[in-house]
C-alpha cells in the first residue's frame, strides 16, 4: 500500500492509490487520466480539479513510496550490528523488491533526470538521509583490512546500476533473450538478488 501525505484528503488518496494501481498495469506511459478516473470512480473533471496532470500523481506515488523505504534505510545504515557488507546486501534485497513490486519507477526518475531533474534533487535533499556513520564504518573496516578499499561513489554506481538497468532494458531482454516470455524474464529478474549480491561480495571481500 503506498503511504500517503496526511495532510492529503480522502478523495486524494483514492485518487493516488488508484493511479498507482494503473501504473503498475499500463505503465508511466501506457497510463491516461482518464484511466485514472475511471479506476478511482470519479468523472475526468473531478480528477482534473484536484491532479493537473499525471506527472503530479507519479510524483505522489513516487513520494508515498520514499515515505516508506526512507526510514527502512536510514534504520539499516545506522544499525552498528551489521557489517558493511551485511547492509549493503540487506539494502540490495530492499531496492530489487521495491523495484519489482513498482517496475515503473527506475524508469520514471531517469525519464526526470534527463528533463526536469531539480524537483528530484529537492525531494532527495528533504530526506536528509545521514551516511556519516556509515562512512566511518567503511573507512574502519577498509583500515582494518576486513573489506577491500572503495568510494561512495563507486557503491553508488555499482550497487543502482547492477539493480536498476536490467529494468531500464526490459524491453530488449524480452525482445531478444526472452520471446516476450513474461514468466521467464520474472524468474531471471528474481534470480537478480543473488547474482548481484555475489558480485558485490566479489568486488569488496578480502
């Protein structure tokens, strides 16, 4: 269930979980407002007072989303009983589950990233997500010798590209690997957790 602002009215939340409902099905793209309106029981104009355009529901299902894996993260990193790489394959285990329940949203924020990316950086920045212990964690266990050494940056790219492009070229894998056999490319998608965690474990291991 995608978490909602409390401030949002009733009708708003109907109004959001149905288009989350749509997008699953159709896609950011495939998805119309009339859709919307119909999956929520209400008439266009009705959806149209309260939602402009789609963009500001995705941005709604994309902000109740964060309302629900921000506090789950920033739990995670700051928990002093896991090893660096422990939350790092717990975080992956997190990011690919996320992103199979809701294939559309890598999609969508590189769409943003590309065309209006600042209502993207300003959501992230609101989070105020707090790696300093984190970092220190890192940097102790990197001087100890227990993990092999590495930047921020480098988890960064590894760790969302590993995860977020084989949903980026879906389209292509069905196309060519997979015969658009949709239950062949879900079990090779599931398969994704393990293979990335392995080589995560390869690349960072002593």
């Amino acid at each position: 269930m995608i978490v909602i602002d409390n401030k949002a009215s009733e009708i708003e939340v109907k109004i959001i979980e149905a288009a989350n409902k749509v997008f699953l099905k159709e896609g950011i793209q495939g998805t119309t407002m009339g859709q919307i309106a119909d999956e929520a029981g209400i008439s266009r104009t009705s959806l149209n007072y309260y939602f402009r355009c789609k963009k500001h529901l995705v941005i709604h299902v994309v902000n109740g989303l964060e309302n629900k894996i921000v506090p789950a993260v920033s739990s995670l990193i700051n928990n002093e009983e896991l090893t660096i790489l422990e939350k790092i394959q717990l975080f992956v285990d997190e990011y690919l589950s996320l992103i199979s329940k809701y294939p559309m949203i890598p999609n969508f924020i590189f769409s943003e990233l590309s065309q209006d990316p600042e209502w993207f950086f300003q959501a992230l920045r609101q989070r105020d997500l707090d790696f300093e212990k984190f970092i220190i964690q890192m940097d102790k266990e990197i001087s100890k010798g227990q993990i092999n050494s590495f930047t921020m940056e480098e988890l960064f790219v590894n760790v969302f590209g590993l995860c977020a492009f084989p949903v980026l070229i879906k389209p292509i894998l069905m196309e060519f690997f997979f015969q658009n056999n949709k239950e062949e490319i879900d079990k090779f998608m599931d398969l994704r957790k393990n293979q990335v965690k392995r080589l995560i474990n390869c690349w960072l291991e002593k």
